[in-house]
C-alpha cells in the first residue's frame, strides 16, 4: 500500500520516491520509474523496515528514521546517495527531531534531547547533511493541540546567516541573535527611548530587548516577526523589553539595520505587510474589534500615516499583496459580521508617489554585528535603501545588493567540529573548542581502509557558505594517517525474524553486522551449534545473510568470531528451538574476586508482569541456571575472563544479554565521587557509565605512570554519580610484592586524586573533578575471603544464591534487599533517570 509518493525530486520528471506498507504491515522507502513500476523493478533505498511517515524530501537531501528498542535512529541521504546515519552527539539521545533548514548545502536541526521537555538543541551539520556540531541549547518549544512543534527560531530573509532564537533556562526566555549561522549569539540591544521619546531606563546586562517568534494560525497574515527577502536589514516584530519575555506584552519594535539598533513604533502588537521592496509598510492591529483604519510608513517606520481603507468597519481576516515585490497594491478582506460573506477592499498606494526612484534617490548601509564587525560569513556587505527624504517607487528593476568584499579569515568564521564544544556559546566569552569525553580525535574513522589516509580533526571546521579566504586557519597542519589494520569490534549476530526461540524445521536468518575495524582482511569463523561450521571472508561488507533450519528441538550457542592481524571480537547468541521469546539487561560488576560471591541482576524493559523464567550461563557451559527471578547469586572459582550470558523468556518473547567479567585473587578498591555537574547530563545507561569510566581510567593511568590495564574505574547506576576504582595486580607482578606494589599504587592514585589533577571537559562549559569519596578512609583489599561482600552492597545488593534448575522464589529475601537499598540511598530513588521509559526502568534498577 502506498502512503506517500515524490515525483521528480530528483531532477527526473519520472522517478518517483514512495513510502510504502508491506504485506507483514512494515513500513519501507522504494523508488521506481513511474513508466514501468512494478515489483521488480522498485529498488530498496534503505535496508529495513522505516518509521511510518517519516519520508521527507527538502532541497538535496532525503529524511528517515528507525525506531527499535525505544530508540530513534535518522538517516540522510545527499544528492541521492545511499543513507547514512546522522551523527549527533554520541548521548544526545533524541526524542525528537525537527528539520529547521536546508539552505546552502546545510542541515540545521532543533533536537529534543532526553533530558529536554520544553526545548530543543540546535545543531548544524556539514554539507552532506551527516555530522552535526550544537550551536545553541534549549531554544523553547511550544506543542499544538494537533500535535505539531513549533520551535522558537527564526531565519532572517534577506541577509543570510542571520537567525533569531528564544532561549529558555530555568523558566526564562530570552532573544538571542546570530550573524553568521550560529556560530556567536548575542542579546539584542534596547533603544534609549520609547515611541513617545521618553527614556526607556532599559541597561544591559539586566535588560535587553526580547522578541516573540511564534508563527501566526492565520496564513493570510504575517507572524509576530516579519522579515523579507527583498528588503535586507529591515525587522519587525512584537515583543518587550525588560529581563525577559513577557507573554502578554507585545509592543512593536522595528530595525532598518538587521538588529544594531531598534526603534518602537507601536504599543500593541499589529499585522504587518511589506511593499516596494518594504519601501512602504503597512500596518493593521491584531485585534477583534472591527477596523477601518489602516497605518503606513514610507521612511521605515520613522513617521507613520493613517488611511481610513474603508467606510465600514470590518473584522480584518487576512492581509494579501499582489504579485511581484515590487507591487504597489494591496488587498484587506474580513467581514462585517459573523453571518455575512467576506468583504474585499483593495487598497493602492501608487497614486501616492509622484515618480519612481533615480540613483541619487539612494544611500548604501553596510552590515555589521552587534559588535561593530564589518567582516560577516568572511565578507563585507554592503546594501542599498532609499533615502528617507525621497518620495518615490522602487519599482521592479530595484535591487538591494550593493557590493561585497572578500576578507581573511579569523577565529570567528570557524565553529568547533563533530565530537568538540565551545565552553561558552556567547561571544563575549570563550570560544576554545574541547574534545567531549567520548570522543577521541585521533582515532581513525569507522569506515577507514587499510592503505587509505585519513586526517585527524583540530576541533574545528570553516561555517559552510563562509567565503573568507587567508588570514587565520584553524584547519591548517592536520596531521595525515595512514589507515591501520583495525581489529574488528562490535560484531553483532541478529536475526531477521527478531526471534531467538523457534520451532523445529522452522527457517531462521542471521546477519552478521560489524560496528568498527578492518572488513576486507578479517575471516569470520561461524558456528551455528548443531555441527555446521563455515569460514566467511567480506561477511559484512556484502551484507548476505546465513540461512539455516534447526530440525531437532534443544538449545544451540551461535558464534562468530572475527579475526584479523589486529586482534579479533566475537558474538555469541542462545538459539532455543521450540521455546517461546523476550528482552532484557544485564547488570554484573565486571571485576570479581575469586570464590567470592557476586550477583548478576537481570533488568526488564518494559516490566512484564506475567511468569518470566531467567536461563543463565556461566563460560561456555551449554547447562543454564534457571530461577524465575531477576537476580543470580554465584562463585567463579577460576581467574581470567568468563562470560556471562542471560536470557528472559515470557510466553513466546525472548531477549538475551552478556557480559565479561574478570575474576582476580586480589585487587583494591577506591570509592569515587563527581563534581555534581555530571549528575545533569547523566543519562544512567550503561554504555554512558563505561565512557565514563574509560576515560577516568585514561587520565589516572596518564597522571601515575601506572598502566591502564592494571586500572578499571566502575561507574555505579542511579544519582548521585558514583565510581570504585578497582587496581588489579599486574599479570607479571611476582606474588611476593604484592603489597608493596599495590600500596605504591594506592598512594600514587590517593595523591593524584587528592591534588585535583583528574578532571575532564563536559559539554554545556562544565569541567567535572574526580576526587575520593572519603579522602580519610582507605581502599578496600578484596581477596583472602573477605571483605568482597562489601563492595557488592555498593553495586547492587546480594541476593541469595538460586541453585542450578531449582525454580524458587525467595520473596523474603528480595523485600529485606529493597529495604537495604532504600535505607543506603534515601532520598534518590525519585532522582534516577533514564532517556527510555523512565518510571520502568527507574523501577527496575530499584527492585534489583
């Protein structure tokens, strides 16, 4: 079933682009010749299923998304080429997205990230439309009754690279201005008097000027801002001035220099409609009283004249000029009550100038930032108008654009690259580019080729449509790699059919998809269980899928294992035959000691209230542990690296999830703490507390000399934002000096920690401090066979061990487990968060 088609979008009058409804209910994006459309000759643009209206097609770029497991991806197409997945900010996390412009060769989008309610994050992208940087947070959002987003920003027409934005923190909403795409914002100056000449007592910082940008209901006329190609530097708009904006106050106020310098002309909010090329200005208050009185200013807005436009009054519905910016004529239409039909009345002001306009019936303006900069998106631009003594028409052969002049390039026409932020968005303060935490810049990209170079980034890149040329060059000595062999990472097994329990003889279809590392020389060793082995070469790359039927009921471990010079990665998935299906996580400190105990928590997504049986593995043991409920208690009584693998079945879902853990004889452990910083940007997902822990292993190990292997930092879940920092005993380490060892360690980490020396930058101009939770107490020594219990209360609280296919319920112990949790964390249960369904998963951590 088709539900959405595009003709000729891309350039061909009869290739058609359509959304479609599968016959399994599916939603897909195909395209075909319209002469000759049939099934076999669509053509699949984008592998899998799409989200239902989610198609849109806007100037070289076409839009799509995907929505699994609570989570939205989007996808871009540039110039028709094949999708790629957008890269925001690694947890941006969105909600929502809406698609704000996609002028000169740029992506600009407002996104709702998870932490946002009322606002979006405005992000730029490059010309592919692929990687975006941020350029300004929280602009404010307000829903329609029909479900639309309307978000507080506002292109300027005439001049590019101007926008208007409505910031809102902390309940305040502010205007902001930007001349050159977002890359510097500024507040808008206050005029020094008011319409009747009175001063307005209006000082910055603790009063500016402050503008609504909302878009009318009404098409007919304009919105509380109004701006227009042919007129360059003229705005108007209803707002107020004071420390913020207030709602009901919407006076007008009008600028000829593109936001320098404001002037107010009205106490009340009017509509607008600009003629001449904004020559003349007609004005009409928004009310619903009847009117028969319109205003009207030649000098742009300097002095304003009245017209009464009709004998009658009327209720004004709508403002409409006739083609051409040229035009002279203008039409009011209303009615003269509820009951009657729409009255016309066509006004024209051409019988009011005498002659049209000569060159010397102009002057030239040059633009200019708040700042007095002459030199914007690296040129200087200069614009005619007509003098405000001249009483004359535009006409038809009038053109604004006067000259332009190259300039060199400074910092200001550089933003910061994907994966770097500006401390401070303001102009007025930093403007340095810093590496986000999970962002490491001299890695080599995804897609990076063995024999193939690559450039590492500066942090920053040239604003797109900057046409400045010399001077600074902040892009200038990047260093050139070449591609390594990278080892292969983040191999996943999935299968078409999304179900990991079948029925025997049934067809089942597994993909091998590979997130990072070297394709074209990494083998791929498949094991499907049941006796069939094979050896694939470009697996991932050709994208074919592994077609197999299990004939006899049972349980069968899948894996693959990736292999090159580098190194290798495996996946491995539980495929039960003839048993139903579900979804899960699985929560386990990742370093133990041995024969200590240790408890593996299983986390639900949604809570399923029906029986659910949990089947656990230990190593490669085929023999799972069953208990219905969430939670294993166990031992390991071997040191190394043991997988851990769990799967919940309910009816006929399942899901399963694993984890390595790393079981030691002895190790210690530091508790750490956070600047309360991070707890506002703390998403609580695991895939966030391992970058976090990454990267304070990472400066630890650099600030001590101590080698980062030896070190694992663990970030816990829930807020406030917690660690242990775990040092393990070097492999080569002779047992004897241990402890000398491990003391010279703790001492070396207690004084960096100490000193301050661990901190790193967090987006939003924050830079969070690592310190010890207690600086008076020492760490904990696990092994010997004791002490371990303590630091799993931390993590999660032990359970009692649940014995292998032994399915019982302890319920008193589960109850006395939440009452410790309670008692330990007191008040913060309600503040744990999470950017998937909140109150579930906040449930489920506290239930584990």
């Amino acid at each position: 079933y088709v539900l959405r088609a595009v003709a000729g979008v891309d350039g061909d009058p009869d290739l058609v682009h359509m959304e479609i409804q599968d016959a399994s209910g599916g939603y897909c994006y195909i395209t075909c010749q319209i002469q000759n459309c049939s099934d076999k000759t669509m053509t699949v643009q984008f592998a899998g299923g799409t989200d239902r209206d989610s198609l849109t097609v806007q100037d070289d770029y076409i839009f799509l998304q995907t929505t699994s497991a609570n989570r939205t991806k989007y996808y871009v197409s540039y110039r028709r080429n094949g999708f790629v997945q957008m890269k925001l900010p690694k947890y941006a996390l969105p909600k929502d997205l809406q698609i704000i412009s996609t002028d000169e060769n740029q992506v600009f989008v407002a996104v709702q990230e998870w932490y946002q309610t009322d606002t979006y994050n405005l992000y730029q992208s490059d010309p592919q439309g692929v990687y975006y940087s941020i350029l300004l947070e929280n602009v404010r959002s307000t829903k329609q009754p029909e479900e639309n987003v309307l978000i507080d920003i506002l292109e300027v027409r005439g001049v590019k690279g101007v926008f208007l934005a409505n910031q809102k923190i902390d309940g305040k909403v502010t205007t902001l201005i930007t001349y050159n795409k977002g890359r510097d914002w500024d507040f808008l100056n206050p005029p020094d008097i008011d319409m009747n000449g009175k001063p307005t007592n209006c000082k910055p910082p603790d009063c500016y000027l402050h503008l609504h940008l909302r878009w009318a209901d009404n098409p007919y006329v304009s919105g509380t801002v109004h701006t227009k190609d042919t007129a360059p530097g003229l705005i108007m708009g209803a707002g107020n001035l004071g420390s913020q904006l207030v709602e009901y106050k919407e006076e007008m106020y009008i600028t000829s220099d593109c936001g320098n310098t404001w002037r107010q002309v009205f106490e009340e909010e009017h509509h607008i409609l600009y003629l001449d090329h904004g020559g003349v200005i007609v004005a009409i208050k928004d009310t619903s009283i009847p009117l028969k009185i319109l205003k009207f200013s030649i000098d742009e807005g300097q002095t304003w004249s009245t017209h009464n436009f009709t004998s009658t009054s009327v209720f004004v519905d709508g403002l409409l000029s006739e083609p051409g910016d040229e035009t002279l004529v203008m039409t009011v239409f209303g009615h003269i009550s509820y009951r009657s039909d729409w009255e016309l009345v066509k006004v024209d002001f051409r019988p009011s100038f005498p002659r049209e306009c000569t060159d010397d019936d102009y002057e030239s303006w040059e633009l200019t930032n708040l700042q007095g900069d002459r030199c914007i998106m690296g040129q200087q631009r200069s614009f005619r108008k007509r003098k405000i003594s001249s009483w004359c028409i535009k006409g038809r052969s009038f053109t604004s654009a006067l000259t332009s002049k190259v300039c060199e390039c400074v910092n200001s026409d550089f933003l910061c690259d994907y994966g770097f932020e500006r401390s401070a968005p303001l102009r007025s303060e930093s403007s340095k580019c810093f590496a986000d935490f999970w962002f490491n810049p001299e890695a080599p990209p995804e897609d990076c080729v063995l024999g193939q170079a690559y450039t590492s980034s500066s942090g920053y890149r040239k604003v797109v449509s900057n046409v400045c040329e010399g001077g600074v060059d902040l892009q200038k000595n990047l260093a050139q790699h070449m591609c390594p062999l990278i080892a292969p990472k983040g191999l996943q097994i999935s299968i078409r059919e999304e179900n990991l329990a079948v029925k025997p003889g049934e067809d089942i279809t597994f993909i091998i998809r590979q997130e990072q590392g070297d394709i074209l020389n990494t083998k791929y060793q498949v094991d499907l269980g049941d006796g069939f082995k094979a050896i694939y070469v470009n697996l991932t790359m050709t994208g074919e899928p592994i077609r197999h039927r299990y004939e006899n009921p049972g349980i069968y471990r899948v894996l693959v294992k990736a292999e090159n010079v580098a190194g290798h990665d495996e996946a491995v998935v539980f495929i039960q035959v003839n048993s139903p299906l579900q979804a899960l996580n699985l929560e386990v400190v990742p370093v133990v000691g041995r024969n200590q105990e240790v408890n593996l928590t299983a986390i639900i997504l949604p809570k399923n209230p029906n029986l659910t049986v949990f089947y656990w593995w230990i190593g490669n043991n085929l023999q799972p542990l069953l208990t219905l409920e969430s939670f294993l208690v166990t031992k390991f009584a071997e040191t190394g690296d043991i997988r851990v693998t769990v799967q919940a079945s309910c009816g006929s879902s399942m899901l399963q999830d694993s984890k390595v853990v790393r079981v030691f004889d002895h190790f210690h452990v530091l508790p750490l703490k956070f600047t309360k910083h991070l707890d506002m940007y703390n998403p609580d997902i695991p895939e966030w507390r391992e970058d976090i822990g990454r990267v304070v292993t990472r400066l630890l190990a650099k600030e001590t000399n101590i080698p980062e292997e030896t070190l694992m930092t663990v970030v816990k879940p829930g807020l406030p934002t917690t660690a242990d920092l775990h040092v393990l005993l070097p492999a080569n380490q002779p047992k004897r000096k241990r402890s000398v060892t491990s003391d010279k360690r703790i001492a070396a980490v207690k004084q960096a920690l100490n000193a301050h020396n661990i901190s790193f930058f967090l987006r939003g101009g924050y830079w969070v401090l690592v310190t010890l939770a207690d600086s008076d107490s020492d760490s904990r020594r696990i092994g010997g066979g004791s002490g371990y219990w303590a630091i799993v209360v931390l993590f999660v609280i032990c359970l009692v061990a649940v014995g292998a296919f032994i399915l019982y319920k302890f319920k008193r112990q589960v109850n006395l487990s939440r009452n410790v949790y309670a008692q330990m964390h007191n008040e913060k249960e309600q503040e744990m968060t999470s950017p998937v369904n909140h109150s579930e998963d906040t449930q489920n951590i506290i239930q584990g």
